[in-house]
C-alpha cells in the first residue's frame, strides 16, 4: 500500500493490486481498479462539496478516458476500507 499526498485535504491511496482510491478530506470520493481484467476508472455519485468535486475533477483528468463508472458512496466506502490491510478506525 502507498499512500500519496497530492495537496491538503487531497490524497491518493495505491495497492499492489492495481486498486488506487482517492480521499477528499477523510472521504474516498473516486479511483481506478481492476474489474474482470479491464481498467475501471470510477467516482462517487454522491454530489460532495465544491471543493471535493474540484478534487474528483482534477483526479479524473489524469486519465485519458471517456467512460467513468458511477458508484454509490456505500460501494467506494467499502473498497476504501474492505481492502487487505486497511481497516475503518
């Protein structure tokens, strides 16, 4: 696992298995993960503050890609903190 502060209140959490998660403030709101050998870039479809969607705007734009999945904050929360070696403290 590596974490990666990109700005306050903004970070970028990496596992071995591809799985990449962004936080806004305490929040994973957006990422990218593997779903049947295919990349899936995916956010939230929960509306955040304008500062948050900021974040998820500037995190999607790193990818060259059309199509972003739309999860619910429940599925996000759950790869978030379900993952091997990450616990909801």
């Amino acid at each position: 696992m590596k974490l990666i502060s990109i700005s306050s209140n903004e970070t970028v959490v990496s596992f071995s298995n591809g799985t990449e998660i962004l936080f806004s403030y305490n929040t994973p709101v957006a990422g990218r993960r593997l779903v049947d050998g295919a990349l899936q870039i995916f956010k939230t479809n929960k509306k955040w503050s304008r500062t948050t969607s900021k974040h998820i705007s500037k995190y999607l734009n790193t990818f060259i890609r059309d199509e972003v999945a739309e999860l619910s904050q429940e599925e996000i929360n759950s790869l978030g903190y379900n993952i091997k070696g990450v616990q909801n403290v």
